[in-house]
C-alpha cells in the first residue's frame, strides 16, 4: 500500500502500527463522530439535547421525535426523549425542551399515550 486507510467515521484508533480495522474503536453510545481518521475517543461527541446515540460506532446522533423532547445531553437511548405532557403538542423534531410544548386549542385534547 502506498498509504494508510483511515478510520472510519464513528471510530477512532490510538494505537500505532495498527494492521486491522479492527483496531478502529466504536464511539460510545450518546456520542458520535463524524471524521474519518480520528485518533482519540476525544473525537467522539456527545449528543446534543434533543438528540440520541443509541448505537455504538454512529456517525450522526437521532433527533428526538415529533411530540418529545429532550433536555439531557449525552443521549445513549430514545428514551431519553420525553413526551409531551396531556394537554399539550409538539410539531417540532429534535426539541432541546418543554417549551416547545404547546396547549392544545380550544375542542381539541391530547393524551400522554398520544
């Protein structure tokens, strides 16, 4: 080979003289890189509030649903994302709070199972 192959995105390696692909660690769930070629987990990020990371290696974290959000960075699971309370909406993705909650109209209702 006339160069190294980089680490694929999600993954970093710290070794030297590395001969496998195997020696290119996954991001720990609730981070995620997007850089090929990292040498340090400090190249993992973690997950913004309204996000989440529920897989090892992830290039990219999930927003929080419709109708959820999430105020806890460092997401490592989708239930991290909290519904809306009974009586209110969302219609936004990957909301950072409750203020993105809004009530419910006049004739019209939501549950907390909705």
């Amino acid at each position: 080979l006339t160069q190294c192959i980089r680490c694929a995105g999600g993954k970093y390696a710290t070794a030297l003289g590395s001969s496998s692909s195997l020696s290119c660690l996954g991001c720990s769930k609730g981070s995620f890189s997007d850089q090929t070629g990292s040498s340090a987990p400090n190249a993992c990020i973690p997950c913004e509030s309204g996000t989440y990371s529920s897989v090892i290696g992830s290039l990219v974290c999930n927003k929080c649903e419709i109708g959820k959000y999430s105020t806890a960075s460092g997401g490592s699971m989708q239930n991290v994302c909290i519904l809306c309370s009974a009586g209110l909406y969302s219609t936004a993705e990957g909301s950072l709070s409750s203020a993105t909650c809004l009530d419910c109209a006049q004739g019209t209702y939501s549950t907390m199972a909705d």
